[in-house]
C-alpha cells in the first residue's frame, strides 16, 4: 500500500513536471500574437514574438561584432582575389589601346617598345594600386554597409510562425531534455513529498 501511494505521488509528479515544462515551452511562443483579457486590460503574448525587435537587433549585433564583420567579409574576397590575374587583364587592355589609339605611321617596333615599358610599369606598380583601392573599398564599405543592419531586417521580416520553426528546429533536441527533465525532477518531488506525507 506505502509503495502504491508512493508510486502514485511520484508518477502525478513527473507529469505536473513535464507538463509544466512542456507549456513553458510553449509559452515562448505562443500566443504568438497579442490577446487581451476582459476586465483585467492585460494583454498577454508571447516571449520572442514580444520581443521580436529586441531579438532582431541582439541577433545583428552578435553576428556582426562576434561572427562575421564586413571587414572580414572582404578581407577574405581580397585575399582569394587572383592579383596576378587582374594586372594581366590591365596589361592586356592597354596592349589593345596602345595598337588602337596610336596613329598607323608610328613604326609597330617602336609601339611594341612602349607596351613593353607601360607593362614594365603595371608590373612594378599594379599589384599595390590594387591593393591600394581594394582597402579603400573597404574603408567606405565598412562606413556604409551594416551586417548588423542587415541581419536586423532580415529576422524583423520573418513571420512569427516562420521564426518559432527556426527556433524549434534548431533547438528540439534540447527543449526535449528541458521536458524529460522536468518530468524527472517532478518525480524526485513527488517521491520526497510522498515519503514526507506518507512516513508522518
């Protein structure tokens, strides 16, 4: 009979636990817009659909400031960005300037000699006044474009069931165990409860 009552106490305990788990979880969320209650003039919603803006905003800030800056985004392009490609195009576009602007009397040896000293030129200086302009680009670009701005939009966009789906995706695994352990810790209760009532 002890043991009965005390399994009783301990499976009601469990389930107080993982239901209450289960409907904070909800709660996150849902409801996902706001609803008033009559007389009391409170209106109730959601956590993250409540603060949505807030989470946008920290989401932005994070992104930017700890994973991922402009800076960083084109530091990288520059890095993969072949130069030697670049000043071959720039040599072959003057090479074709050289042979169509000059006028038709100047001698083809004496035109080959002033591509080879122009080319001598883009060789020594080209790769620096690339470098050059692409951290430019950079400085302005880092003053103008906002990852953080960006991301910010982007998660102020979403529509609320489209962002409890993210988050819910991304997070079952450990909601679950947020349930399992609430019916846990509700059974623990429910024995200790159980022992204190029933051994009184």
């Amino acid at each position: 009979m002890f043991w009965t009552k005390l399994a009783v106490l301990a499976g009601v305990g469990a389930l107080i636990g993982w239901i209450t788990n289960v409907l904070a979880i909800k709660f996150i969320f849902r409801p996902l817009y706001p609803i008033e209650i009559p007389f009391l003039n409170i209106k109730i919603q959601g956590l993250i659909p409540k603060r949505k803006k807030e989470l946008a905003k920290s989401v932005g800030e994070v992104v930017e400031n700890e994973l991922l800056s402009m800076r960083e985004i084109i530091d990288k392009f520059i890095e993969t960005e072949n130069k030697s490609e670049l000043v071959f195009s720039i040599k072959r576009k003057i090479g074709k300037l050289v042979d169509g602007k000059l006028p038709a009397f100047i001698p083809s040896s004496f035109k080959g000699m002033i591509q080879e000293y122009i080319n001598e030129i883009v060789d020594k200086e080209a790769e620096n006044v690339i470098t050059e302009l692409t951290e430019k680009m950079v400085h302005k670009a880092t003053e103008t474009i906002k990852i953080s701005a960006i991301v910010e939009e982007k998660v102020n966009n979403f529509e609320l069931e489209k962002l409890e789906e993210i988050v819910l995706t991304i997070a079952k695994k450990e909601l679950k165990h947020i349930e399992i352990l609430g019916a846990i810790l509700g059974c623990i209760i429910g024995l200790l409860q159980g022992a204190f009532v029933l051994l009184a």
